[in-house]
C-alpha cells in the first residue's frame, strides 16, 4: 500500500514539474544548466543561462566571463552565496547574501565629491526578497549618527560618540559595538524592500570633526570584524547583507511546484514519517503569503526544487546508525534505517555500499600497509640488533685490548719512555686501530716474508710514512719485563746502518713491532742474482763488510749496555738503491750489562751462522757475533750461501772448507768468479785471513767487532798493513778443522729469519749517536 502511495504521489510531481517550467521534451531540463560560477554554487530555482535554468527573472544569475563574478540580475547585487531553506538550521526560509552599499562621509575617495548615499531596493512586482532580522544597522568612526531612510512611523538608527580616554579599551568583544567609535541596532522585522542608510552629524558637531565616518547594513555572521577602522569599509565599498527568499503564493505557477506534502496537511494526518520526501510550509511577511519547500530532515537531503532532488541518505554508512545498531546488522530505509538482530549463521555483507573493486583495492591497500609497518618494524629492530651488537663487540674488543696492553708490558713501557733521558728521538706506542689501518686489516697481500718468530707486513702510517709491522707468534709471559727493556734499549738506536725501530702495540695478543722500511732487497738476495745490472764489484762488498761491521761494532761497545745481535746472516742485512747497509731483525738480540761477559740462553740463531761454541755451551757473547759476521765475510768473497753443500773429498762444511782452502793457499778457488777478474787479490787475502779469524773455533781467540772494523778500514786503505796479530799455531789449526765439521748436513733454522725487504732507508741525522745509559729495573 505504501508503494502504491508513493507511485501516486510522484504522478503529480512530474505533471507540476512539467507545467511550472514550461518546457517541452525538448528542452534542457534544469539540473543539466550550469550552476556554478567562481567558486559559488547557483542551486534552483536560481540559475544561470536560458529561461529553463531559473524559475523566474527574480532568480536569474550573470556569471560575469571575464571576471567570473556572480550577480543578481533583477537587483544588480554581487552574490555571495545561496542556502536553500533548511529547518535543521536557522534558515526557515532561502537565503542569499549580497554585497550591500556603504554610506561614507568625510573619507579620502580620491576625489574632491563625498560619496553618495545609495538605497538598497529589492521591491518589485514579484520579488520574493526581504530584509531578515539577522541584519544590523552600524556605524563606524567618531561622533556618526546613522539613520534608515524609507521608513515610515519609526526612527531607526544609532549615534556613536568619540571618546578619547576610553579608546584604548573600547574593542569590539563577542560581536558587540561599544558606542566609542562605533554603534549598531537591529533592525525589526517587517521592513520594506527598498531601504537607504544615512549619516547626520550629531547636534553641536561639525562636519569635519572625527575624521571617516560610515554607515551600513550587514547580518551580524560579519559583525566580527574590526569595526573601529572606517577606512577599511570604506576602502571595501561595500558589506555583507543577508536576503530572505521564497515563493509568492499569488503566483498560481508555483501554487503546487514540486508535490511536496503541506505541513498543514501534515498536522491534519497526524504528523509526517520517513515516507514523505519533502515538505512545504506557507507563511505570511508584510502582507504577503509565502511558501518554502525543504527535504525531510529525517533521512533525505538535496534540493526540494527539483524532480528527484531529495535523496534517501544512508545512515548505515554514518555515525549515527553505527553507534545505534552497534553489534546488530543495520538496514538502510527510504528515509530512515532499523537495527535488526544478525540471524545465526549470517554472513556481514562486505561489499554493502561499495562495488567489489573497490573492497579488494581497500583490504590490498591495508595488507601492504601492514607489511610495510611490520617490515619498517623489523627492519628497525634488525638494525638495533646490529648496533647493539657492534656495541658490545667494541666495548668486549677495547677490554680485550686493554689486557692485552697490560699483560704485554704497557704500563712498564709507558713507564720507561717517561723517564727516558736525552734526545734521543721516543719511541711511539701504536694502537691496534693504526696498525690494522696501516696494513689494511693485517691483509696477506700486504706480507712481506715469514719466519720462525712472526710475520712482517708492509703497512702505511696515516703521515704517509711506509713501514715494516712485525707481527709476533707468541711472546713467554714471563719475558714481558725484558722484553719492554729490549724495547727501549733498541729504540734509542740511531745509527745510519742499523734499522730504526719506530714503536710497537702492545693492544694485541702478541706485541706488534713497527720498523722503518726498506725496499730495495736484502746481501743474501744480491749476491745470488746473476743479473750483470746486480753484478756487486769487489769494492762494493767489501764498503757492505765495513759498514756492517761499524754496526756491530757501535751494538757491543757505544753504549752503556752492550747488545748481541743474535743472528747475523746475509738475509738480514739490507741494502738501499746506493747499497747503504741496514742491519735489521733484533728478534733474537739480548743486551747486558756491562759486568755480564755472556748469555746463557737456549740456542737461537741459523745453522751455518751459529757460533760452534754457543752451540755447545749455550754461552753467546759478543764473539758469537763476530763468528756470525766472519760467515757473511766468507758469502761476501766466495758468493756462496752456507746452505749449499760443498763438494770436496773431505765432505766439509761451508766455514771448514773455507778455512781449509786458506791454509792450504787454494784461496784462489773459492773466490767468486765474478769478481775474480777485476778484484784487488792482495784486499780480497787479507780479508779471508781476517774471516778465518772470525772463523776461530775458541771465542777468546776471535778479534771483537772493533777490533774487525778497523781492520776492514786498513785494508780498503792503500797503505795496508794488518796489525791483527795471529796467535793461532799449527796444533790450532788441526783442532779449528775439527770444530768446523760441526755443521750439519743441511742448514736449518733455530730462529726468526726476517725478510730482507721490510725496512726503509732512513737517513739519521747524525751517523752514529751515542746510547742512552740504561738504567737497571
């Protein structure tokens, strides 16, 4: 039944429609006119366009196309916006707002003519404008009286004064002129349609005194502004003033416009429900009948004006139907909604109100958000994880560092370097982060040569400096305290001839030393190159024997506390490009004191080098040095290496052999031939005899390092004449033979061989200095 109502009800909405426009099937209907102009929407019965787009001239809109600027046409105002009845606000009736004329007098118009007064007139045969009570009378500026013209039977208007001491706290609060500088009144309902405001001066005033005056009518949703500044209106040219509108009932046309069901029929039927879509109410204002239309406000919105124009509104989708159903299912209505019970089993339809599209798109687009927050999460914690665990790690590595500085000596060593006496250039404590920077994280592409003790690797220092770092394989802890000793007593070596040691890291498990680096190779590797660019002359090798002497010699007797080398050998003498030697490799060296005449240590060195007394004592003292140098002597005249096996009927060693061919003036063929051609025979003698003295079986019967290196001096001088005496005897020598035949059948080592390439050739300032004293710990 209800539907069949409805069906009749819309019969009479078509026929209305069709009758009141006029138009024809093929006319444009209404709602396909254009209805917007900048920025402001022109709802029906306005329009724009043709006859078919308004209800009637009174509601005719000019879009200005340059400008883009709204006027209504019939009373040439600039529109400012259209509000269709609306009974859920205060707008029982249409409104319109308009630009309004402002009356001025005593302002700067850029003309010498005040600006004249100019009535607002809405009246007209059929006008269905009227001036609502939400409009005020005001006036801005000193000592203005304002007065409403075209009124009849009552004065109305209001007089503002100019009160100079209270100016400073007469402001406009909560919408309300003060009467300092500014006034208002309401004005009555009831008003006729064309009405003028004018500015009188106040009795006992001139026209010049108070400066801009003006005077207006605008509705007090625009009474907020600051309205004791006249120029602003004036500037402005105009204010806001609020039109009421509707639909005259004389005019048979719009007597029944759209259908809409009568509130006084309403009341009759006892009220209307959600079915009704629109409503209409009549009214009466100056005389005249009206009539406004608006959607039922209990479930339709829209415009009432136009056919389908009020539509259902669903509440499902709104606050006010989730928060009233709640758990249960909401059911849209025409006009309202119900909460209904779910049924067991029912299922949400997910898709109400939305196409299927749009629901797989929204829970994708909520999937990926939970992904990326979850990922964003995890990547977060991930990160913290990281960190937290580079932290700990740094924190447990500097700790470990920390012992390891300890353990090694760290504190002794600081200790000794502070109170290290003279110039002597000090020795630099390395971290662990300098040296793994300087060889690129100890990088085996950066190893120079291994040995029994340790490995070197070729670094650069963040000065640029390049270095030899000695990584050790393990150090005996109960050692540290002599080996911090070593450290100091060997960085206060400054001879041109002896590598420098720069400093050690004692952050590590095995103490790190730092040398200077030389790049040009080591004797051993020299004196086997057959190359004829690397051919070493005679007077070469024996400028190498003395220079490696004088470095010898300046270890056992320039300082207080002699040093031993400990293994001399040609693979640790080094050579730069103008072959300046450089003794290198302290790995095994021990200093003593100078009432210490030997060591007593477990035997270290190179079979082939190593002292035949300290190898059966255990013994070292400065003479095992001297044996070791008397082999290079021999390398250094025959260019052989004590690991070659020499092939004689007697099956001797490298020194017994050499020492046998000497006796037995075969001297000639053990010289290298190389050197043979060109050499100084009588130099090249004088130096064997000199090495077969080195060579001596018994120490004390061997001449010490000074004693050598002075000899060496003599015979590279022209007036030589040896001042070595020789008090070995014939049964000496049988028992030197015997001695000599201790090597074995092949060279091993017992000690730290280190690469002949790992030191830099520094150039001191001074070719020897002279060693700090030691102090005893």
């Amino acid at each position: 039944m209800k539907k069949e109502t409805q069906n009749l009800q819309c019969i009479p909405l078509v026929i209305s429609v069709l009758s009141l426009f006029g138009v024809s099937s093929a006319r444009k209907p209404p709602y396909l006119c254009n209805r917007v102009c900048g920025g402001i929407s022109i709802p029906f019965p306005f329009g724009i366009g043709g006859k078919e787009c308004y209800l009637n001239p009174w509601y005719e809109v000019v879009c200005n196309t340059t400008t883009s600027v709204p006027f209504l046409s019939r009373i040439n105002r600039e529109l400012v916006n259209i509000y269709l009845p609306d009974p859920t606000e205060y707008y029982s009736n249409g409104v319109v707002h308009i630009k309004g004329p402002v009356t001025s007098s005593g302002c700067s118009t850029g003309t010498s003519q005040p600006l004249t007064p100019q009535p607002l007139n809405v009246a007209g045969q059929g006008s269905p404008y009227f001036l609502t009570d939400k409009n005020l009378l005001m006036a801005v500026g000193c000592n203005v009286k304002a007065v409403m013209m075209d009124v009849k039977s009552q004065i109305i208007g209001c007089e503002s004064s100019c009160d100079e001491r209270n100016s400073s706290s007469q402001v406009v609060r909560n919408k309300i002129c003060s009467g300092n500088k500014c006034c208002q009144t309401r004005i009555p309902e009831g008003q006729p349609q064309v009405i003028g405001v004018n500015i009188e001066i106040p009795e006992n005033k001139n026209t010049t005194e108070g400066g801009c005056k003006v005077a207006f009518l605008t509705s007090n949703k625009y009474s907020s502004l600051n309205v004791t500044e006249p120029e602003e209106f004036h500037s402005d040219g105009y204010a806001v003033v609020e039109l009421g509108w509707y639909f005259d009932t004389s005019d048979s046309r719009v007597l029944s416009p759209i259908g809409c069901m009568n509130v006084s029929d309403a009341s009759q039927d006892g009220g209307y429900g959600s079915e009704t879509i629109c409503v209409c109410s009549y009214g009466y204002f100056s005389g005249f009948s009206y009539r406004s239309c608006y959607c039922n406000s209990m479930g339709y919105a829209g415009n009432p004006f136009l056919p389908g124009g009020c539509v259902d509104i669903d509440e499902c989708k709104l606050e006010i139907g989730r928060k009233r159903c709640k758990d249960q299912s909401c059911v849209n209505k025409p006009g309202w909604f119900t909460c209904e019970p779910k049924k067991p089993g029912q299922i949400k339809p997910v898709f109400q109100g939305k196409s299927q599209f749009d629901f797989i798109l929204n829970v994708v687009l909520k999937i990926l958000l939970f992904c990326v927050l979850i990922g964003s999460a995890l990547l977060l914690f991930a990160f913290g994880i990281f960190g937290l665990y580079k932290f700990i790690k740094k924190q447990r590595r500097s700790s470990r560092m920390r012992v390891f500085f300890r353990r090694n000596g760290g504190m002794l060593l600081k200790q000794q370097l502070a109170r290290k006496e003279g110039n002597v250039e000090m020795s630099k404590i390395f971290s662990s982060n300098e040296l793994e920077k300087a060889t690129d994280n100890f990088n085996t592409n950066r190893v120079l040569g291994q040995g029994g003790q340790g490995t070197v690797y070729k670094g650069m220092l963040v000065d640029g400096r390049i270095v030899a770092v000695k990584r050790s394989k393990a150090m005996d802890e109960d050692k540290v305290e002599e080996f911090i000793n070593e450290v100091v007593v060997l960085a206060q070596i400054n001879h041109r001839n002896i590598v420098k040691l720069l400093g050690c890291c004692l952050e590590t498990e095995v103490p790190v030393l730092v040398y200077e680096f030389v790049p040009n190779g080591d004797l051993c590797k020299r004196l086997r190159d057959e190359c004829d660019d690397y051919i070493m002359t005679w007077e070469v090798r024996l400028h190498i024997a003395i220079e490696i002497a004088g470095a010898l010699s300046y270890l056992h007797s320039a300082a207080s506390f002699p040093i031993y080398h400990r293994d001399i050998k040609t693979t640790n003498i080094l050579l730069d490009e103008k072959y300046q030697v450089k003794v290198s490799d302290f790995g095994t060296s021990r200093s003593v004191t100078i009432d210490q005449t030997h060591l007593t240590t477990q035997v270290a060195g190179t079979f082939g080098y190593v002292d035949p007394e300290y190898f059966q004592s255990s013994k070292f003292t400065d003479k095992s040095d001297v044996y070791s140098f008397g082999v290079v002597l021999v390398e250094l005249i025959t260019g052989k290496n004590p690991s070659s096996r020499v092939q004689s009927e007697e099956n001797r060693g490298f020194a017994a052999h050499f020492v046998a061919a000497v006796k037995e003036n075969r001297f000639l063929d053990i010289v290298d031939e190389r050197i043979k051609d060109e050499c100084n025979l009588d130099q090249v003698m004088a130096v064997a005899k000199l090495a077969k003295r080195c060579l001596n079986r018994k120490g004390k019967k061997r001449p010490n390092m000074r004693e050598v290196s002075v000899e060496l001096e003599r015979i590279r001088s022209s007036s030589y004449k040896s001042e070595i005496h020789n008090d070995d005897d014939d049964d000496d020598d049988d028992e030197d033979d015997q001695a000599m035949e201790l090597n074995i059948e092949e060279t091993w080592d017992v000690g730290m061989t280190a690469p002949a390439s790992m030191f830099n050739n520094g150039s001191p300032a001074s070719d020897v200095e002279p060693l700090v004293p030691l102090r005893t710990w």
